[in-house]
C-alpha cells in the first residue's frame, strides 16, 4: 500500500514538475516571438514638431493627397504623429494587404474619431464595428437580406427603375431645354436616394410627418439628414481626437453639432420605421432591409434597427453617386472613349437597351468602371484601424496601440505599380492580366475579412448607368467645367456638380 502510495506520489509530483516546465517552455517561445516582432526596426517617422507632431503638416484637408506625397518621400509604410496618437499609413498594395490579411487578427479593430463615435451609435455599423460577434452577425444580415448575389437578384427591378428614370429625365430636359447644360448629381442623386429608400422601406418616401421633431420633411430634406448632414458630420473635427488626454476639456460647440446631427437621423429614421411597421400591417408585400431584421436578428435593440437600416441608405446614396459622376465626367472629356464604349455596346447588345446580362461581355464598361475607381476611389481612406497588440508590418515592429491609415488612394496612384496614374485610361484594365468578373481589381473596396460587402449591388448600378448614359446621350463638358475638378472635404466626392451638354444618340 505504501509502495502504492509512493508511486501515485511520486506520478503526481513528476506530473506537476513536467507541466511547470512545459509553462516555462511555452512562455519561452511566446516572449521570444514577442521579442521577434520587437527586435524588427520601427516604422520611419515623418519628422514632425514636439506636442502637435505633423497635424500642421495636414492643413491642405486632404491627408489621402498629403500621405500620397509622403510615401514617395518615406516609402509605403511610415508613421506620423497626430498630437499624441501615432498613426502608421499604408500606401501600398503590398502593405495594405499584409495589414488587412495576414496580420487581420492584431488590426481587426476600428478606431473612431468623436464625430463618427457619436453618428455610429459607438460602432454599431458593420463598417464601423469592431471585428467582433456583433460584426459577424450584422454582416452576415446585411449580405442576406440585401447586398449578397441572391439578396441582390430579388431587387434587380430596383436597378431598372432608377435608369429608366434617370434616362427618361435627361430625355425630358434635351426637349425642354436642349441648349442648357444639365445638372446630372441632381437627377442621379434624387432617384439614387429613392431606391436607398426602396430597398430599406419597401417603397419609395415623398414626404414623411416627423414626430419628434413637429414636421413634415419632403424627400429632399430627408435626404439632407439622412446623407448629406452626416457625410459632413463624418469628417467634422473635434481637436480632442489629438489629445485623448484632454478629453476632459468641454468642446460644446463640436459636441451640440454632432448630437444635433445625430438626433435628427434618428427622429427620421423612427418615422420611416414606424411608418412601414404600420403598412405591415395591410400589406403581405413585407420585402425590405428592415422587415428582414425584424425578423431574423431579434436580439437587437429598436435603436441598433434603425442604425442598421440607415447604414445600407447612407451606403448606397453615396459611393454609387461618387462613382458614376466622375465616370461621366471622364467620358465627357475623352469623346474617344466615348466612341469605343458605343463600338462596344452596339456589336454586343444592337439595338436593344443594354441590361445587366450583358455586362460580362463588355469589358471596356469594366474597365472604365474600375478605372474610375481607381482615380476617384470613393473612400480614399479605409476607417482607421487599431493594432491590439504587438504586430509587424512590412518587415517593420507595429507597437501595440499604434493606428492604422489604409491609403487606399495612395495605394492607387502608387508609380510602382501603376503606369502614369495620374492618367485616366480604361484601357488599362483590357490587358489579360484582369479578369472582367474580378471585382478586386484595385484597392477601392478594401481586402479580407472586412472587405466592402456592397461591391456587387455598385458594381451593377454604376456599371449600367456608365453604359446606358453613353448609348442613349452623347455628353459634353459645358465650358469651364474641367477647371471644377476639386473634391468635397476629406472625401472623393466632385465639390462642383457635374454640368454637362448632352445630346440624343440618333438611335435611341
Ligand atoms: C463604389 C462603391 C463602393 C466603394 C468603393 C466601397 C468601398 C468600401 C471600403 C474601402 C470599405 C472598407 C473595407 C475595409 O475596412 O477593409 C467598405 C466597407 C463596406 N462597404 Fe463599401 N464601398 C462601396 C459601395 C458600397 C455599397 C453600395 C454598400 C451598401 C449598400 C457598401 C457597404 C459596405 C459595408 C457594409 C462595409 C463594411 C464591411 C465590413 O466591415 O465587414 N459599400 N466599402
């Protein structure tokens, strides 16, 4: 018995010694790689001033454009100091991906500024969320009940309203006004917006009677609050985002501005929620964004609905916009593309309108798709990301802490890659190297695990309206208007609406 005793000790205390060392062993190998990643040289500063770093440095407005000019400077990876953050930009596709596939795991997560802390309901977007069980449970709705293959097919009649209508409008103002220039954002914008509207609310909106706010909007003010107050609220400023440390300081100004924003958004969205809850109640046609998260993702809050529902709105009146405007600029300005781009839509579709089944075999509407893109990418750069931990990124010790900048614009007029960038050239994208259907031809939708999950739905709208704008009309620039080629704020968005004279073709 003793013996036995003896021997179940002396298992005990060899398996306690064992497991002590194996901890040790393990704990070896994870410092080391620790001290791997640590041991690799920091990423190259932009050299800056004490306190505020290189904020002085930004004031042109437009970092993508300034980081751009950096990285040929410092090369694709460097970092900079905005007040006390340190900020490691991107400009690179090698880079770009490297943070945004291989190391996804260490730089998952989203740093925001205040603005976009208070106008995301702290993250409660997929685009804006951490990557975390309420990014993938909010994805996976968003590709479901809206912007995935199957999701898209159901609101195919969606995307033949808008461009019957937008080609019916401009028909109707070479009649009426044949020699005046047309505002093209304003027609696009308008019927855009509706089927944003369409495909969250099932229909259309007019006007819709506020509650909380004591009146009745039209669709153009709705479209104010909704898009256009919170695309300028996403780039407002607040000075604190340098100083997390003087986070304490009131800056009531910036704050009353945001929370007005925000509040507004909301009362509106309540509105339009309420009022498609109450046609649910007469209508079996229950189809939209909004009734499917009703449905499937119960364990939301009303609150993280309609933040949801707004998202696809904000998503879907922008970026498509952004894209075909400069789309249609460029067309006008290279008449030659113009007339290559009708070869090509009249030896594939004849006389009949072209339609979404005819976009595999016209590979000059891809390219001059991507093309756009890749000059005018409409988000220039990806929302700030966040390294959790200790990580590296081209060869270079990425310290916990640091944020990341994806230059997705930088990473587009990069010289190494690109043959004069500056260029706008579809043909291009003709070379056999890229395929028609490859939707990742440039960094405009981003990489990985977050990549942008609406570039099917723009990739068919704006890739019909490129085509069918240009077999029905042939567009010029009015005069002057190739000095208006400045962008809004921090966006890609044209600053000046396009103005453009537009004919008839003959045949249409
Ligand atoms: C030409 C049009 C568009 C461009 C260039 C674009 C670009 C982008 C980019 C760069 C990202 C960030 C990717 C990242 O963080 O790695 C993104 C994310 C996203 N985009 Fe788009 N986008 C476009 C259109 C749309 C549309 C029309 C929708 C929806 C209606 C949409 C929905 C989203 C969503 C939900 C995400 C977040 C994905 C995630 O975090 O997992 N996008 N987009």
């Amino acid at each position: 018995m003793a013996s036995m005793i003896s021997i179940l000790l002396g298992f005990v205390v060899s398996s306690i010694i064992f497991i002590f060392f194996l901890k040790k062993l393990l704990s070896f190998f994870s410092t080391h790689n620790m001290s791997e990643v640590s041991m690799l040289p920091s990423v190259p500063a932009v050299p800056g001033l004490p306190l505020v770093g290189n904020l002085l440095q930004l004031t042109e407005k437009k970092p993508h454009k300034t980081f751009t000019k950096w990285s040929e400077l410092y090369g694709p990876i460097y970092s900079i100091k905005m007040g006390s953050s340190s900020l490691v930009v991107l400009s690179s596709n090698e880079t770009a991906k490297e943070a945004m596939v291989t190391r996804f795991s260490s730089i998952s997560t989203r740093k925001l500024s205040n603005a976009l802390t208070v106008l995301t309901c702290n993250k409660s977007m997929v685009a804006t969320s951490d990557y975390d069980d309420f990014h993938r449970s909010a994805k996976r709705c968003i590709l479901n009940g809206l912007l995935g293959a199957n999701a898209q097919k159901r609101k195919r009649h969606y995307r033949d309203a808008l461009i019957e209508n937008v080609t019916s409008k401009l028909h109707a103002h070479t009649r009426e006004h044949p020699e005046e220039p047309v505002n093209f954002r304003a027609i696009f914008e308008h019927e855009l917006f509706g089927v944003a509207l369409k495909q969250a609310f099932g229909k259309d909106v007019e006007s819709i009677y506020v509650e909380e706010l004591g009146v009745t909007m039209s669709k153009d003010e709705i479209f104010k609050v909704l898009v256009h107050d919170m695309m300028e609220g996403a780039i407002d400023v607040d000075w604190r985002d340098f100083f997390p440390y003087l986070k304490w300081v009131p800056n009531k100004i910036f704050e009353a501005r945001i929370q007005q924003k925000h509040k507004r958004r909301l009362a509106v969205m309540n509105a339009l929620i309420q009022d498609r809850l109450k046609q649910n109640e007469s209508e079996t046609d229950d189809d939209c964004y909004l009734n499917f998260l009703m449905t499937e993702a119960k364990a939301l809050t009303m609150e993280q609905i309609a933040i949801l529902v707004w998202e696809t709105i904000i998503e879907t009146a922008d970026t498509t916009l952004v894209t075909t405007e400069w789309a249609i600029y460029e067309l006008a300005k290279h008449q030659h593309v113009q007339e290559r781009l009708c070869q090509e839509i009249k030896s594939v579709c004849g006389g009949e309108k072209i339609k979404e089944e005819h976009l595999p075999r016209l590979p000059y509407v891809n390219g001059i798709f991507h093309e756009t893109l890749r000059k005018y990418s409409p988000a220039p750069l990806v929302p700030i990301r966040y390294a959790h931990e200790d990580t590296q990124i081209g060869g270079y010790h990425v310290p916990a802490g640091s944020e990341i900048a994806i230059n997705i614009y930088g990473c587009n007029m990069d010289k190494n890659r690109w043959e004069r960038p500056e260029e706008w050239w579809p043909e291009r994208f003709l070379d056999d190297r890229y395929d028609t259907s490859d939707l990742h031809k440039t960094m405009a939708f981003g990489a990985g695990k977050r990549v942008c999950a609406g570039a099917l739905q723009a990739s068919l709208m704006a890739g019909i309206a490129i085509a069918r704008l240009v077999q029905e009309f042939e567009w010029k620039l009015r005069d002057g208007e190739e000095e208006n080629v400045d962008t809004y704020g921090l966006t890609s968005q044209k600053l000046y609406p396009l103005m453009a004279i537009i004919n008839p073709r003959p045949s249409s």
